[in-house]
C-alpha cells in the first residue's frame, strides 16, 4: 500500500514522517530526491542552470535553491518551467524506490509536498492532509526560513490552500496544538489503516 502525506508549507509533514520512522515505517521524502536531482552533475542540473542562468549558482558552482526559489515563488510561469524538468525526473526515482520497498515491506509512506498540485494523488492509494492554522503556519515558515511576512504569505498563496488539501484527503491530522495530540491521531489514523 502506497500511503501520500502531504500538507501546505510548514504545516507539519517532517514531524509526521519522523513520528512514522520512529514507528519503524520507510517514508520517502520527495524533497529529499528534489534535491538530490538537481546537484552538480545529476540529471536536472544542466537543464536547470541551461533555462533558469548561472546567477542562480553559488561559489561551488551548486545550485543555490533560495535563489532559485526566490526567482520562481512570484512567477507562475517560471515556476512551471522548473516543475516541468524536476517532477517526471523525481517521479520516476521516486516511483523506483517506492515499488521495490511496497513490494518487501508492503507498505510505504511518501512525502510528496506538492502531492495535489502535480498530480501525484494517482499515485498513491491512500493520502494523509496534515493541516495547521494559518497564523501558525506563517509563523514556522517565518521562523523556520528566517523570512518576512510577505515572503511567507507568497509562498503559502503558491500552493494550493491547506483547506482544498483538507477535502482531497482520506485521513486529516490537525498540527496547530501539542506533539502529543499530533501523535495521538497519527496512532488513530495509523489504526484505521490497519497497519
């Protein structure tokens, strides 16, 4: 079984995949593959610096991805044509490592930050929101990216809103109180899966 754990930005989708390691569960994490793609000498690497310039490079000649961010969070456009060379890549490595862990351990979580907006709810069976209050949210990412409000406030109205999420899910995890209630429903949501 093919379990998606998505969310909105800084909403929680880390500290449910850690919860779920500590459980012994193998969750793959699409921000990981994200970044693994697009270093210096893998696939997306060249496509990326070929379409988006080398000011997006740093001092080693790696991809600075906050610059790269920066250029794409306000521009539709931009941001479209960085997703059209990074998703079908991290896809297809993604949907590799999935197979081949679904089929020894028969079960396998995935960490897709941007599960609905690509179109990687088909390919999961099940899908877990994790939501957050927005004036929360705003204040991890704030925190978390060392950004200003604006900032933050652009890049949540980048992604679909926690509350379209919230609708598409099968199972929803509230991350707004302690990490004691965020587990207690995990634990529940974990026992309606009966896993």
């Amino acid at each position: 079984m093919k379990i998606g754990i998505t969310g909105g930005i800084a909403s929680g989708k880390s500290l449910i995949s850690n919860m779920l390691r500590k459980r012994g569960y193998i969750v793959i994490d699409a921000d990981e593959i994200a970044k693994q793609i697009v270093m210096k000498g893998n696939t997306a690497y060249n496509k990326i610096v070929e379409e988006f310039g080398q000011d997006i490079l740093d001092d080693n000649f790696e991809i600075n991805r906050k610059l790269l961010g920066k250029k794409i969070f306000g521009d539709k456009y931009l941001r479209s044509k960085l997703n059209n060379i990074t998703h079908p890549i991290i896809e297809k490595v993604m949907m590799d490592k999935v197979m081949e862990i679904e089929k020894s351990k028969g079960v396998v979580f995935i960490d897709i930050p941007l599960l609905f907006e690509v179109g990687h709810d088909k390919l999961v069976d099940k899908i877990i929101v994790v939501t957050v209050s927005d004036e929360i949210q705003l204040q991890r990412l704030m925190d978390r990216d060392k950004i200003d409000i604006s900032f933050a406030k652009q890049k949540v109205s980048s992604q679909m809103s926690l509350e379209d999420k919230r609708k598409l899910a099968d199972y929803v995890i509230g991350n707004s109180g302690s990490v004691e209630m965020t587990e207690k429903q995990l634990d529940n949501v974990l026992e309606l899966l009966q896993l």
